[in-house]
C-alpha cells in the first residue's frame, strides 16, 4: 500500500484496521487463556501468570522494538523508490532478530528462578512453582516471536497490514483450541496454557515467512547479511527496544510493589491489567499505523502529508479510546467476574480498571506523537519520554507506599503522572521540528513541502 498519495486520515485509517484487529485478537486470546487459567486451574495460576507478565513482556517489548527499526528503515526504502536495497533489508533483519531470539531463550530458560524471585519477590511455595514452569515454557517461543515481529514490520513497512491480520487470526485460533485441549482434557495444567502459546507462535511464523517469500518478489532471494543496513537497524531500532524493556522491568517494579500486599491483590491486579489491555488496542494500532505512514512518506519528502496525518490518527485514536473506556467503566464488574474473581479481589480489580479508565485518553495522545517520532526516526525522544514518565511513576509510587500515602494502589494512581512528563517531552519536540531532519532515505528529486496544503 503506497501511503504517499490519496487522504491521509483514510491511508492511516484502511492501515491500521487490520492492525487493530489484529491487536484485538491476541487480547481476546490473553483474556480468554486468563479466564481459562483462573476458573478450571487455580486463582493461584492466573496470579502466576500475571507476576510472569514483566517478564514476558520484556520479551515482546524488545522483539518490538527492534523491529520499529526494521520498519523504519524499509518503509523509508520503500517510500524512497530504493527496491534494490529492500532483499538485504529484509534478510538482515529476520537473521537479527532470529539470533536475538535463540540467544534470549537460553538465558532466559536458565536464570528464570532467579528473575521470578529476586527481581519479582514472587513468594516462595506454589506461587513460584507456578510461574516459574509457565516462564520457562514461555521461553521456547521466542525465537519465533522475534522472527515474526520482524516479518510483520517488513510488511506494515511496505503497506501490507493485512496479512499480519490473517496470520494472527491462525494463531488466535489455534491458540483457542490448543489452551482448552491443554488446560482442561489432557490435564497439562499451567504449562499447557504456555505449550498452545509456543506452538501457535510457531505456526504464525513460519506461515508468514513463507507468505512474505512468495506474495513480493523484489524482496527474494539469497541470504544477505548487510552490515551497515544492520548497524541502521540496531540504531534506530534500540532506543525503542530499551525504552520498552526498562519499562517492563519498571512494570515488574509494580508488580514487586503489589505482590508484597498478599495473593488477593496479585489476582485483583492480573485480572484487571487483562481488561486495562483491550484499551491499548485502538492506540497501539493507530501508533503503528501513523509510524508506518510517517515513514513512507518522510521518504518521499512529504512533510506536510505527515503533519495531516498526525492531526487525523490524534483525533481518531482519542476519540475511539474515550468510547472503549466509557464501556470499561459501564461493565467493570461482569467484565472481571469471568476471570474467577470475587469478594475483596473484585473490589480492588473494579477500583483499578475506573481509575485507569478515568485518564487513558492522555495515554492515547502521547502514543499518536509517538507514532510520528518513530516512524521519522527521531527514536531516542521517544524513548526518553517513555523513560521519564516510567521514572516518575516508579519512584512516585515507592514513596507513596514507603510513607504510608497510598498502599496498592499506588500501583495505577501514579499512572497519569508519568504520561504529564512524557507529553510534555514528545509534544516538545513535535513542534520545536527536530524530527524532520532523521531521515534514513529521501528520493531524490522529490517533493519536500513543509506546510499545509
């Protein structure tokens, strides 16, 4: 899909549906395997698996981010007219990502017992039993979890988001029938839940490999390994992989901090962070999709169709959150009951979704300037508001709780906090102009408009 031409709110909009979609089935996944685990294996088991999230997390987060620096730079090839250089592209990045994700599965595999103990203060007992066997089958998926990121941000990269669409909807429901099949009727308990991650992680991978072979010809052939495409990537694509894995490693900060107030506010916590996830859905897309439009056209030295864009996907994206979480606040209750909740853990699960309900718009227009700065190759200011806002609400929250201020709940109230320092920091840089000069490719002769139209 070339973004360079036609109504930007609809290049933007038609690009991130499928994202979007895609996005939400790996939600209702998360959320049905979160219902799954909580009612037919133990409330313990959904806590388990929720003090695992940082971790995995962590894992997705730098998956993700280094493939913001693969789709910058093809979609900056693309926008540019640079085909001959897209076969390097692509193999150099499906081979970085690959070896990234084998050597995190060893490590991983081996110091899970210390992550889960010393990093998380998981207690000891049936707990740590738990997420340490969930953690440790999780790890086998992440080498093609990485591959197919990497994939999946060559794709969006050169305007074909709905493939990533279709090979999440294989995953999503193989994952639908395997989770069942090996949490109820083998029984394999909570390994199983981990076991139908890996296998249908697997599949989505390998399927989308060969799609990508066979639908675009200008990106097969031989292996390349292009070192200074490489060095481009890693540059670009750091700064976001650090800034997503600090911020798990800040988000296991506050599952530390929750899990030292006792099992009925870990399961409160993992329940309702399940439901505060179906909010991500339309900005994380909308995220993506501006990055990718961003990009394709800072190629084409089309500075204005970025400034429309950016003013459309803002407007879109705030106004598709303020309905979902009018909805979240509406059905809180029955929305946290399915996951096996009740009593005290269904109060606190019902407090955290409103509040965070109440401020995510903020959240949403963050993540629309962010889109832009990513997809300009401006990484690092990104990365340093995300940073800051995580800073701030970790030692906010700590303190809270070290002076008796707040106890869990500490947890999300200091949420908006952080997302105040990270727009001041992103809006900043938006309009001081710095991103226009990161690009990675121009096309030579082309239009450089700076200004409405």
């Amino acid at each position: 899909m070339d973004m360079t031409k036609g109504k930007e709110w609809r290049n933007i909009l038609f690009f991130t549906l499928p994202l979007m979609a895609g996005n939400l089935l790996q939600q209702l996944y998360n959320t049905i395997d979160g219902i799954l685990v909580g009612n037919f294996i133990s409330g313990a088991a959904l806590a388990a698996v929720g003090t695992s999230q940082p971790m995995t997390f962590l894992f997705i987060a730098l998956a993700m981010g280094l493939s913001v620096g693969v789709s910058v730079v093809v979609s900056q090839y693309f926008g540019a007219g640079k085909h001959d250089s897209l076969p390097a592209a692509v193999d150099t990045a499906i081979l970085l990502l690959g070896t990234c994700g084998l050597v995190l599965t060893g490590v991983s595999y081996a110091i899970a017992p210390f992550i889960l103990r010393t990093l998380l203060n998981v207690p000891e007992g049936e707990l740590m039993y738990l997420a340490v066997a969930y953690f440790r089958v999780f790890c086998f998926g992440l080498f093609f979890q990485f591959v197919y990121n990497g994939i999946a941000a060559v794709l969006r990269a050169i305007g074909d988001s709905k493939a990533t669409l279709y090979f999440l909807l294989i995953s999503t429901v193989l994952s639908g029938i395997l989770t069942p099949l090996f949490i109820i009727v083998l029984p394999w308990g909570i390994r199983g839940a981990a076991f139908s991650t890996v296998i249908a992680q697997a599949v989505c991978a390998t399927v989308s490999y060969i799609y990508m072979r066979k639908r675009f010809p200008f990106i097969k052939g031989g292996v390349h390994w292009d070192k200074q495409i490489s060095r481009t990537m890693i540059r670009l694509g750091a700064p976001v992989a650090i800034q997503t894995g600090i911020v798990s490693f800040g988000n296991g900060a506050m599952w530390r901090l929750v899990n030292g107030f006792g099992d009925t506010v870990m399961e409160a916590f993992a329940a309702a962070n399940r439901l505060d996830a179906l909010a991500f859905v339309p900005v994380m897309g909308f995220q993506q999709g501006l990055s990718n439009f961003t990009g394709q056209n800072i190629g084409a030295g089309r500075i204005d169709r970025v400034k429309r864009g950016y003013r459309a996907t803002l407007l879109m994206s705030v106004s598709v959150t303020v309905v979902i979480c009018a909805l979240l606040l509406i059905f809180t209750r029955p929305a946290l009951g399915f996951f096996g909740v009740y009593g005290q853990a269904l109060e606190i699960g019902m407090r955290q979704v409103r509040f965070f309900a109440s401020f995510f718009w903020v959240f949403a227009a963050i993540m629309s300037v962010g889109g832009l700065l990513q997809g300009s190759g401006d990484t690092i200011i990104q990365a340093l508001a995300t940073l800051s806002a995580l800073a701030i609400r970790v030692v906010t929250g700590y303190l809270a709780v070290h002076f008796g201020i707040l106890e869990y709940s500490a947890a999300w109230v200091t949420l908006p906090i952080g997302w105040f320092f990270a727009a001041l920091i992103s809006y900043s840089r938006y309009f001081k102009g710095g991103w226009k000069n990161k690009a990675v490719a121009v096309r030579q002769g082309g239009p450089t408009q700076d200004g409405d139209e």
